[in-house]
C-alpha cells in the first residue's frame, strides 16, 4: 500500500458522511475511527490511534500517513496541527513520540553502528548504500563521531525490495549482502565505497527494516532521525547534524 493514500482523497477536509461507521458507543471512538479510516481504503495498515490533542479528534497513523479524524467517525483532517498559543507543531510531536516508540522495538543488533567511545548523541540513519548523499554523509563517519554523535545505519534500499516482476531488487540484494556479510561494517564502507559486495545471504532485517521506514513516513535517503524521534532532514554537514541535535535538545528541555 503507497504511503501517499490520501492523495486520492484531495487531502485538506475530507466529509466521511457517506463511509462513516456508525456511532455505536458500545465499540467506542476508537473502533468507529478505525472502522471510518478503513471504510475509505480497506488495505490501509493502522498503526496508532490515540486521542489528538485537538478536542473530539484521534490521531490516526496509517501507512506512512498521519491524520485526524473525528470521534463520531464523519471527518477527516490532514495537515499539521499547530498549536497558536505556544507556537508548536503538534504533528511533529505526535510523529516524534511514534517513532522514538518503534526504533526502540528495533534491536542494536540489527543496525549497523560507527559510534565514539562515550556519544553525546545518538541519531538512526535510514540509509541506501548507492545513493550518493548517503556516501556522501558516510565519508564525514570520523567528523561525526568526533563531534560526540553516533550513526546507527538502518536499512532502506531506494528501490524498494522487489522489482515490477516480483524479483528481488539490485539494491535490496547489495544491501542483503552487506547485512550477511561477516564484517558488516568494512562491508558496508565498501559498499558506500562503490565496491559492490560479495553476495551473501543470511536471517536478515533489510525488509523489515525497509517496511519499518515506510511506517515512520521515511520516503528518501538519507533520513536522519534523532533519540526524540524527531525528523532531522536528509543530508547535512558533522556540523550541522551537531547544531540540529543541540536546538532538538534544547527544545526538548523548553529552551
């Protein structure tokens, strides 16, 4: 299922008059929430509904996608949710808590981390191993981690995991090969290298990983994540990664 879902609905207001589930306050909002975001597109995978903080809506995260929908189960909205008072992007925070939650069921063994002695920070990098930011942002590896920051490396091949015939894509098989390579990381540097790897195959979570991206609403490489769950950006300078992490941070605190 495309992440990009609501685009058939036009975004902005969407009147789910027509497709609502019924107020039936024997389910509860939240079951007639699921039952009026399904209604729309039956194959959506819903992976959080919980009250928004606008009064008498959920937020809803589905496939990529996070909207709000009302509690009578008539209307859906899309877009941020900005609260005037304090000047915050509720949305952003709504995703920041998602993603810290599910990055935390990802286990360090399936990651691929160049990390100093003592980090000050630690960011999740979803990365492909042609894309030329990504071997971009892997050359400055010393630069970051002399700056305090660890890189934990998550798989996400571009192209996705199987090609238009079924098969197995060229960049899911590299990024495989990296994965079930006995050395991961002198493969995988190899591999940001241009050096193509020795084809492996083993237990591995690049498609779960990959599925896992789709699901915290990543759609290029590199996407930068920091420990809040906060979305940092795509490619950027050891020195600006240390700058975003150190506003995130003082953000976080109230600053």
């Amino acid at each position: 299922m495309s992440k990009k879902w609501l685009l058939a609905l036009c975004f902005s207001v969407f009147a789910l008059n027509a497709c609502a589930a019924p107020d039936d306050a024997a389910t509860g909002p939240e079951s007639v929430v699921r039952k009026a975001v399904l209604s729309l597109e039956p194959r959506l995978s819903i992976d959080s509904i919980k009250p928004a903080p606008m009064p008498g809506y959920y937020q809803v995260i589905a496939s990529g996608q996070l909207v709000y929908v009302s509690a009578d189960g008539k209307y859906l909205v899309n877009g941020d949710l900005i609260d005037v008072g304090v000047k915050k992007n509720l949305s952003d925070a709504g995703w920041a808590e998602f993603r810290k939650a599910e990055l935390a069921k990802l286990p360090a063994t399936d990651r691929i981390v160049f990390a100093p002695a003592n980090p000050r920070y630690r960011v999740t990098v979803f990365t492909d191993v042609t894309c030329g930011y990504c071997r971009e942002l892997h050359k400055h590896m010393a630069e970051f981690n002399k700056a305090g920051i660890a890189v934990e490396y998550v798989a996400w091949p571009r192209e996705g995991v199987t090609n238009p015939l079924g098969g197995s894509t060229d960049t899911y098989k590299e990024m495989v090969s990296v994965w079930c390579a006995a050395d991961r990381k002198t493969a995988f540097t190899a591999a940001k290298e241009g050096k193509t790897p020795k084809a492996a195959t083993c237990t591995n979570p690049v498609k779960q990983e990959f599925d896992l991206g789709l699901k915290l609403g990543v759609n290029g490489t590199p996407a930068i994540i920091s420990e809040d769950g906060t979305m940092l950006g795509g490619y950027v300078t050891p020195d600006q990664l240390l700058q975003l992490l150190e506003k995130d941070k003082s953000k976080a605190k109230g600053g």
